[in-house]
C-alpha cells in the first residue's frame, strides 16, 4: 500500500479505510481478530505500518483503521479464559447460557452465515454466542470491562497516528437480554434454514451510548478523528440516529440505501437524495456503490453492452453529489466481479457453505490490476490468493493511464474537477427535472453566489431531450458551459431550454 501512495494521490484520494490487517486465524479473512493491538506479519510490522501512516500524511491521505467491536476471534487470549471454566474472570466478557434442554440451544437466534447462533462449548457444557462464525464469538458489550479494553485499543492506533475508524457490524452489539426468540418469516435462506426477522440482535437502543462513548475517545485527539458507521439500517430516519441526538455519534454512517438500489433508475436515485436532503439530522451523508461483500457495481449496474459508459455515469452520480463518497479499489478501472466456477475454487466460507445458490465473496476481492505483467502486476508469487481475470488485460491502471477516454481518467478528470470546484464541494442540492422518468439532474448551487454546477445523468439506453427552464431555477444564464461530459458534447455551451444527451450519457455543466 505505501508503494502505491502516489498513485492513490495523483487520482485525488483523501483517505484510505484498510480492511483488518489484525492477526488472525482468517476464518473471516481478518474479521476473526485474535489480538487488537498488533498487526498480522502476513501484512508488515508495526514499523512498517508507522511508515505507511507517515507518507499517507506526506500526501495528505489519512489512514482508517477497520475496527471490529461486534466479536473476537476464538483464538484472541480474552475467549480463552473466558472458555476455560464458568469462574473465570473473563467469563462475563462473552455472552454464554445454557440451552434450553440437551442438545437444544437456548432460543432460535441465527447466525448472519446460516444456521444457530449458539455454540456449545464441551468444556463448561454452555452455549456461547455468535452472531456471524462459530469461530467469532461476540462480546459482551453490557461489561464495563469490555468497553474500557475496546477503547483501549482504539487509542493505542490513534496515539500512532491513524484518523479514525470503520465500526463493523455496529448494529449488532447488542442482544435481548432475556433471549425472546426472533419472528419466523416466510420460506427458507440460502442455508435451508427458516427466515427469521432479527429483532432481538439488530440496533437495539444501547449502541447509541457506545457509540457516544467511541465518540469521545476520538475527540480527544487532534485532527478530527472520524468514526464511519457499517449499520444497514432500512431507510434514512434509522440511520440518522446514527449521528446522535446531539452530533455526538458517528460522523458518516454509511447509506447502504443507494448502494443497493441495483439498477438504473433515475426515480428511485432522486427519491433517496431527496430523503437525504430533506433529512433533519442535517449530517454528513456518506455515499458507496461498492465494498467487500457484494459483488461490484460494474456487473449489478451495467447492461453487458455499455459497461464502460455505465461506469462513467455511477461515477458522477457518487461524486457530484453532496454526500461524503467511498470508493472500492478497481472501481476506478473498472473491475469486475468474477466468482468461482467450481466449490473447490472457493475461500470464502460463506461460498463454501451456501454454494451453489451462494457463491460468496471471493469474486469481488479479486487482486488489484494494476497493468500487463505476470498477476497484473499485483504480486510475483507464482499463484495469487484468487485469480486475476481475464479482463486485467484490458482493464488496468497502465493501459487505462494512456487512454484519454478510458474509465480511470474519466475519474481522474473528475475527482479533480470535485476538488477545485466550490460548488461540486460544497453546494447544496436542487433537484431539477423532477417528473423525468429517465434523466437525473440536479444543481449544485454555489453557497457563495458564483458559478454553480447542472449535473445531467441519463440512466437509460436511449437518446433523451432535457428542457429546463432557466429563470425558474434562479438562473441568469439560458446555457451551460460544459466541465466533464461522457461521451463529449463537441459544444462550447449547451442551451438549457432545450438539449439532448446520449445513451448513459453524463453532462456536468457550469451554469449562473
């Protein structure tokens, strides 16, 4: 990664969340931590990582750490006492019951990867719980003692220097204290298991406290520190709570609302940044197409024909928009999700155990294809962790950097154009054509009163005529001068009363 620092920093990143690089036994690929003060030598030494921190800076890039309060692995020091005898110092610092009769778990809580939630330990004869891997026994984040050792360990990466933290699975921390069993659903999961609503283990109330507490461990120290949310809450009033009654939450939940819209559609696109706006929380949104557990936005949005243009339009619509945006590495060149073609090829557990029906996650966290050499030039091993595809050959940062028209400097032009223009960085939103059933567009309107900035998104694969009316939009120019546009215009400015844009077209105009 420190290699690449000035790569990330020529294509305009601010700052980089890296995924648990803890030791661990990697039943979860690092989500298992075994020890949260230290770094996997898989990855580096704590030196090597102290010199990672201090180039981003250089660069101006900051360095967030993944955090992963949820759960421990059962290898981590804690869960070994904790299992050892029911006397044990650490024993409340896990969540164990006995089962409701022998061989029976105490109620019928699920875990997040199929089957019970409930483990029966032999060494004590109870049942611990886990909401995702039997292997990732979840904490008791009711002790007091946990909670202290958790923000223990968050300062001890804060006093080296990272600038915040990604909370995984925060909306699990909590469970029903008197284990009510969870409502059945209709039919069966992928894991023939019956459908259940998790009511009793999913944003329970309590989190927000902690969530207030992480909050002040971050505080206090310079710089502004940032907690980012993973809660996939259902809709904008329950993410909100996220930032606290009082802002003193988390900074930037993450919105899994538009990130699993998973088509193109400009009504749904502008009802969601309508809820957005309108939201009285008035935080920070915090915007994704893409991360490590779905497949890439590449396959879920494009039509198998016009995939690169596609590429260009979600671009511009996670980076002209008002929210904070997070953008999954090889986005930018186009990577796409490329899953296992036999159950033997697989990694992911989650493959393992739902194939064929779920292949997991091996196809989306793929090697970055950084140009033409041997493993598109992401490592000299003989054999890679998982494959490099066959598209690497096309679609890479080498080949992409000469290709004026490709993906990556489509988005180099634009992250460029979303760090000089005042508008695009922090104009509000006004939303324009609103009754189109095809074109997004909105303004960003300039908080300073000078040039804003008309953004114009076809999501169909059809031409399409936009007619805005200009002086109804406190307009005092009837045309735009175009910034960015996929494909070019070929025009020195674009007539507002009346213009065309092409299929999946992107026009981003600046307009008075």
């Amino acid at each position: 990664i420190t290699s690449r620092l000035d790569y990330l920093h020529d294509l305009g990143i601010g700052a980089i969340w890296i995924t648990p690089m803890y030791p661990s036994p990697l039943v979860d690929f690092g989500y298992d931590v075994a020890d949260y003060t230290a770094l996997d030598p898989l990855y580096g030494t704590l030196t090597d990582f102290d010199h990672l921190v201090a180039e981003a800076k250089k660069r101006n890039i900051r360095v967030i750490m993944d955090f992963v309060p949820n759960h421990t692995s059962d290898e981590h020091r804690w869960f070994k006492q904790s299992r050892s005898s029911r006397t044990n110092p650490k024993r409340e610092w896990y969540i164990w019951r006995d089962g409701k009769g022998p061989g029976e778990p105490p109620n019928n809580w699920q875990s997040w990867f199929g089957h019970s939630a409930w483990q029966l330990d032999p060494t004590t004869s109870q049942y611990y719980y886990h909401h995702f891997y039997v292997e990732q026994p979840d904490l008791n984040w009711r002790n007091p003692e946990v909670r202290e050792a958790m923000y223990d360990a968050m300062r001890f990466w804060l006093d080296r220097g990272v600038a915040g933290f990604r909370l995984d699975a925060v909306s699990r921390l909590f469970e029903d204290p008197n284990l009510h069993d969870d409502p059945i659903l209709p039919g069966k999961n992928a894991y023939g298991d019956p459908n259940i609503q998790h009511k009793y283990t999913d944003n329970l109330p309590e989190i927000h406290q902690v969530l207030r507490e992480m909050r002040r461990v971050v505080d206090a120290y310079p710089g502004n520190p940032v907690l980012i949310s993973e809660a996939d809450e259902p809709n904008i009033k329950e993410l909100s709570k996220m930032y606290g009654v009082k802002d003193d939450e988390v900074q930037l939940p993450m919105d899994f609302q538009i990130a699993d819209v998973n088509k193109l559609s400009a009504p749904d696109f502008r009802r969601l940044l309508d809820e957005v706006d309108r939201n009285a929380a008035h935080g920070q949104p915090h915007f994704f197409f893409s991360n490590h557990d779905q497949p890439r936005q590449w396959d879920r949005y494009g039509d198998g024909v016009h995939n690169d243009q596609i590429a260009k339009l979600t671009a511009a619509l996670l980076l002209t928009t008002r929210q904070t945006p997070l953008m999954y590495y090889g986005e930018e060149i186009g990577m796409r999700t490329t899953l296992p073609a036999r159950k033997e090829d697989v990694q992911d557990p989650i493959g393992k155990i739902g194939w064929p029906e779920e292949k997991g996650r091996d196809g989306e966290r793929t090697p970055m294809q950084w140009d033409t050499t041997k493993n598109a030039g992401f490592s000299a091993a003989d054999q890679t962790w998982l494959p490099i595809p066959p598209s690497a050959a096309k679609y890479n940062v080498s080949v992409e950097s000469a290709e004026p028209h490709s993906i990556l400097s489509f988005y180099k032009l634009l992250l460029a154009l979303r760090q000089s223009d005042p508008a695009l960085r922090n104009g509000t939103y006004v939303p324009v054509a609103r009754d189109d059933p095809y074109v997004l567009a909105y303004l960003r309107r300039n908080p300073g009163g000078g040039e804003s900035v008309l953004v114009v998104l076809n999501m169909s694969g059809e031409e399409r005529s936009v007619k805005l009316d200009p002086a109804a939009l406190g307009l005092k120019r009837d045309s735009a001068k175009p910034l960015l546009a996929a494909p070019e215009t070929g025009q020195d400015t674009l007539p507002l009363a009346r213009f065309t844009i092409a299929p999946f077209g992107v026009f981003i105009g600046s307009v008075h």
